[in-house]
C-alpha cells in the first residue's frame, strides 16, 4: 500500500486544506520506488481503477485520524480498495456561506475532491464503485452527502450517529454542543423552515426517499454506551415500523471511542462488498 497526503488551495474551501488517502500498489508492480514512476496518463490507458471508500471525520479530527486511531490501512490492504479522507473541520460537512469568504465543504467534497481523485488516481468514477461512511459528525455527513447527491456513491455508513427527528432546538437541550450546532446549521438554512425543507433533516430526508423507493442501501453502527445510543433506538423504531430498507448493528459495552470505530470499519466495508 501507498499512503498519500494531498496539500492543496480549494476553490470552495477559500484556502489550503489537506487529503489522506491509502491507494493500492499498482497490478503488476513490485512494491518499492520503481512504482512511482507510473504516470497518471498510464492510469487512463487500460489500468486498473479500484473501489472507493470516502472516510469522513468526526468533531475536532482531521484527515490523519483513521490512520493514527485505528487500522484501516491494513483493512483497505487486505480488500485492496482505496480509501480518501478529507479535513472538514467541525463544518457538518455543509455549506457556509457566512463563514469567512465563503465555506463550502459539501460543495468542495463533490464538485471539487471527487473529480480531484478520480482525474488523479486510479479510482473508480462508477458509482457503483464509490461507498462513502463516517464517524459522528463524518457519519451526519456521509447521509447528508449520499441522500442528496445520489448519483455519487452506492451506498452510506453511519458509525455512532443516527438521524435525530428535530423539530425544535428544544429538543437538543441535553446536548449544549449539538444544540449550538443546531443553531448555525438552522441560521444557516435561513430559519427552521428551510432547515427543515433541506437535506440537512436527515430523518425527514430519509423519510422522503423510502417513500419514493430511492432510498440507497444505508448501514447504521452505534455502541450500547454512546450518549446517542437512545436517538439511534428512536430512530431504528421508526425505520422498522415503517419497513424502510435499513440495517442496523448494536456492539455492547462501547461507547462513543475509537475502540468500537475500529471494529465497526470491517463490518461496514463487509456491508458494502468490499
């Protein structure tokens, strides 16, 4: 395996940012320098294009947190899939107009990383070869990401984050973070009116498209301790009362920490046939 770090200005990020990203050995090629000298024309010439995992972050991480935290280079080894993994700040993986000049991380990760990778790398620009999956915050982002720009990616996976059915910010009062998050994000929908139309209302997006049969194959993962874990009970109810196509996993005894995200990755790249 090859381990990349990618520093670059964004155009829709309004400054530098930083990509990891695990690529395959090139087919054919002994590990070691000589690979290097493989050009990214040589990759459109009948070279092999791999499947795509878009790992995302979770609150206060980076880019390096699956590398330093938890095995996944040895995983994508193992399945011999590329995986990418974007800094996103703590910016829900939404567009923010208000911040700054201008941050628009949901429009950087598919108008701007996608074509990025898949003009640069031997990754795969099939849909049906692109998975996108996250942690807390990175799983809200991987469900916003694949439910609303549908023809991206295949299928989604969300460790220790279930849509929370919010009508008010009354409802995040036991969570003074989330609540303040909820704020801006409702701020910057122009009220709770246009959060609530947007698809940033996970729950009432997925609502949305189980009633229009599109709904793409969607994996949850939470730990019997995780302060979510009664929201993610909440909305597991719903799904299966409504007999949404959904599945769900519980681990006991994990909280929300990098133990269970370790040991949750395999079954999500299990899940989606990686």
């Amino acid at each position: 395996m090859s381990l990349l770090h990618l520093n670059f200005e964004s155009r829709f990020l309004k400054g530098n940012t930083q990509v990891s990203v695990v690529l395959p050995d090139l087919p054919g090629v002994t590990p070691g320098l000589e690979q290097y000298a493989v050009t990214p024309r040589q990759f459109y010439c009948g070279g092999r294009r791999y499947r795509v995992l878009w790992l995302l972050h979770g609150t206060n991480g980076d880019h390096t947190d699956y590398l330093r935290k938890t095995n996944i280079e040895r995983y994508a080894a193992q399945r011999e899939i590329m995986v990418v993994m974007p800094s996103g700040l703590n910016a829900d993986y939404m567009n923010w107009p208000g911040f700054g000049p201008g941050f628009y991380m949901e429009d950087y990760m598919v108008e701007e990383l996608l074509p990025l990778v898949q003009g640069w790398l031997p990754a795969s620009p099939r849909q049906e070869d692109n998975f996108i999956a996250g942690l807390s915050m990175g799983g809200q982002g991987a469900l916003s990401l694949a439910l609303y720009h549908t023809g991206c990616f295949a299928a989604a996976a969300s460790m220790s984050y279930p849509p929370l059915h919010l009508q008010s910010l009354e409802q995040c009062g036991c969570y003074p973070l989330f609540r303040q998050r909820y704020e801006n994000q409702v701020a910057a929908m122009g009220g709770w009116e246009g959060f609530l139309a947007s698809h940033y209302n996970l729950w009432d997006r997925i609502r949305c498209l189980a009633e229009q049969k599109a709904l793409p194959p969607l994996y949850f993962t939470i730990g019997t301790e995780d302060f979510f874990y009664q929201d993610y009970l909440a909305f597991k109810s719903c799904v299966q009362e409504q007999g949404w196509p959904v599945v769900f996993s519980e681990t006991p005894g994990f909280g929300h920490q990098w133990d269970f995200w370790d040991s949750a990755l395999p079954q999500v790249l299990d899940f989606f046939g990686l």
